[in-house]
C-alpha cells in the first residue's frame, strides 16, 4: 500500500505572539503540500491559472482570491498555468487557540465560531468579500501591538458574517472530533456514517439511532447539516474515496467498491459532479504537485 509523504510545516509562530503576518511579491508558487497547527488565512492576487489544494479539493483559480485553512488540513498553490511576474500574496497565521474555547461559545462569537468550524475543511471567500477586505489585509503587516490584534479580529468578524463563502474540501477529509454539528444526535449519526461508510447503510437505521421517525429524521437532519442524508452519505463517502485515491495504489475499482459503491458508473458520476474530473484525473492532479510516495 502507497502512503503520501505530507510535509508538516513548522511555522514561525511562537507562544509569546498572537499571529504572524507575511507579505510579498514572487513569480511562481514553490512551497509543496502541507499542513500546520495553526489557522491561515491566504490572500492572493494577480495568480490566475495556478491551482489550489485544499484537502480533497482541486481548482484552478481566478486573479484574486482569500481562502481561510484549519488547523491540520493540508493545502497548498501551485503555479500550473500562472504566467503572472508579479503574484501579490499576504499570509496571517494564528493560533487555533488565540479565541480561548469558553470565549468562543458565548452568543456574540456564533458567527466567528461558525466560520472556524467550517474553515476545518478550507472556506473560499467571495470575490465580493475578497476585494472589499483586500486593503485592510494589505495594511496590516504595518500595524503593531494591540492595535494589530484588535484589525485581525476586526477582519475575521467582517469575513464570518459575509456572504457566499464556499467550503471546499468534504467533511470525512477534516478531523469529525473538531466539528460540533450543533446536535448530539447529528454528531452520532455523523460519526456512524464514517465508521460504516462501506457498508449498504440506510435512513431507516439512522433514524432509529437518532430515535426519531423516518420522515422525522430526514427534516431534522436536513434542517442541521444544510444537506440530505444521502447526499451526507455520498460526500463521505467520496471523501475516503479521495484520500485512498491519494494515498494508495489500488484501482479505482477497488476503491469504489471498498468505499460503499457497488457500481462503477455510479461512482464515476457522483466523483465527476461533485469534483469536476474523474477519479483517474484527480488521482494525477495530486501525483503531478510533487507529494512523494513512499512503500
């Protein structure tokens, strides 16, 4: 079996700063695959055709763009079609414990608390968003002290409570432990749902676990995850898809079928809708940014 060399970066934050804040002008992306502790946030303009990773999620990207990391999800830009000499990036990391947990639960940081928890699978900000942020996050690396730290969390509050931020990589990718789901009995049947994700799982027995009705559970459900439960199941699925994709050897078909699809045009299908290229491709995609394979 194949395994993926991922690199974790140490970043240069210390315990004794709030964040750390970089700024610059380069003509290429060089830095490979990797993950870190810490939340980053990542702005970056005038790189059109290079390509993001965040996670399972693939895609070449526009000429500006601001994408919020989690602790532990790896990502990374490559150049791929960028031609640009003058690609403008500024990166804030922070540590994921600069909001103490108590602090975050109480009603003024929902929306903040929110955001960090979607952030655990990549969020993409709009370019409405993105461009209106844009000359405060280009300022801040002159700002200093307490007043640098008061425009970081300025800048995150205005960011959670804008509008068409898009999540990007699937919920079985990202650690299920970090993630709340604003439900007990939604967090159970989550945690279900990926301990039997191979299996031939139905509504009916989920339902029975959350102790609720068929009908019932299918509201509730889709009232708290924004999702059905078979399009849930689906994104699981795909997610561990993904990753054996990534790190195994094993054939597409063996994949689908160890991941809970028992039929090939199926899965070939959901994967392409779902991700915009096949299995095959996505498999390449990731082999082509230089994460090494080791047996």
């Amino acid at each position: 079996m194949m395994k993926t060399e991922l690199l974790r970066e140490i970043t240069p934050l210390t315990q004794s700063d709030c964040f750390t804040v970089f700024s610059r002008t380069k003509n290429k992306f060089d830095f490979p695959l990797h993950y870190h502790q810490e939340f980053e946030l990542n702005f970056i303009w005038n790189a059109p055709g290079a390509k993001r990773m965040i996670g399972d999620h693939i895609e070449e990207i526009e000429d500006i763009e601001l994408v919020l990391v989690g602790p532990d999800l790896q990502h990374g830009w490559f150049t791929h079609k960028c031609t640009s000499a003058q690609i403008k990036e500024v990166t804030i990391q922070f540590h994921r414990n600069l909001f103490d947990e108590h602090f975050l639960q109480r009603n003024q940081m929902s929306f903040i608390r929110a955001m960090f928890e979607r952030s655990l699978r990549g969020i993409l900000f709009s370019r409405e968003t993105t461009t209106a942020i844009m000359p405060r996050l280009m300022e801040l690396p002159q700002k200093h002290g307490f007043d640098s730290v008061l425009e970081l969390m300025s800048i995150l509050h205005d960011l959670s409570i804008s509008r068409n931020m898009r999540t990007l990589s699937d919920v079985s990718f990202s650690n299920m432990e970090s993630f709340s789901f604003n439900s007990r009995r939604v967090k159970e049947v989550m945690h279900y749902l990926n301990a039997h994700f191979d299996k031939n799982v139905t509504l009916s027995e989920c339902a029975r676990l959350a102790a609720m009705t068929d009908v019932a559970f299918s509201r509730f459900f889709k009232a708290r995850t924004g999702k059905t439960f078979i399009d849930t199941l689906n994104d699981i699925r795909l997610g561990h898809a993904s990753r054996m994709l990534i790190e195994t050897t094993q054939s597409v078909n063996e994949i689908a079928y160890k991941c809970g699809f028992n039929n090939m045009s199926n899965f070939n299908r959901i994967f392409r809708k779902k991700k915009d290229c096949t299995p095959r491709d996505f498999r390449e995609a990731y082999t082509s940014t230089g994460v090494r394979a080791f047996f």
